[in-house]
C-alpha cells in the first residue's frame, strides 16, 4: 500500500532526478568508471525497459557509487519515479495536481 508523505528525502530525490542532465554512468564518472558500475548500470537499464519505463539519469555519483532513476506508468496509469541506490530500490508516485507536486512514497 502507498502512503502519502511530504518526507524531505523523497521530495529531495525527486528534484534532483528532475534536474539531472547526466543520461549514463560513464558521464558521470569524468575518469573510466568499473565495470561494475558498468554491469549494474546496464542490470537497471533492464528493469527499467521491462516496466516500460524511460527517461534514465544519474542522480548523484561518487568514486564508490552513484544512485540513478527512471520513470514508468504503473496499472493505475500513475506516474512512478524509481530511485536506485547502491543499498537499495525505492518507488516514487508523482502527483502533479496538488501545490505543483506531491510525492508518495512506497516503501
């Protein structure tokens, strides 16, 4: 069941997600990234053409990880921001009805 929240952490992710101009993991890393950035770069790829979803970027980076997102529409036809870090996967509904944006969490 989603709950509705207006946690900080969420609407964080969200605005960062939405201002992020980096679209892969080797652009992120100015330097050549691992290959296991590479291989779970490509893992989440997967997921994300799996739920038709679309619209990858990176959202932070670091020599140790980064965190990443995409967008799907879900059964109900909601919007759904999933976030990927390195420890784990959170999904984000965007509601843009409500004082411009209200994000819901789904833990």
């Amino acid at each position: 069941m989603m709950k509705t929240s207006t946690n900080k952490t969420a609407r964080n992710i969200y605005e960062r997600f939405f201002n992020s101009e980096t679209y892969n993991v080797v652009d992120a890393y100015k330097t050549k990234c691992s290959d296991y950035k590479i291989s779970a770069e490509n893992d989440i790829k997967a997921e994300m053409f799996k739920n038709n979803g679309y619209a990858y970027k990176i959202i932070s980076a670091n020599g140790f990880m980064f965190t990443c997102g995409y967008l799907y529409r879900n059964e109900n036809n909601d919007l759904i921001l999933v976030y990927h870090s390195k420890t784990r996967r959170d999904e984000i509904l965007v509601d843009t009805d409500i004082n411009g944006f209200l994000v819901n969490w789904r833990a």
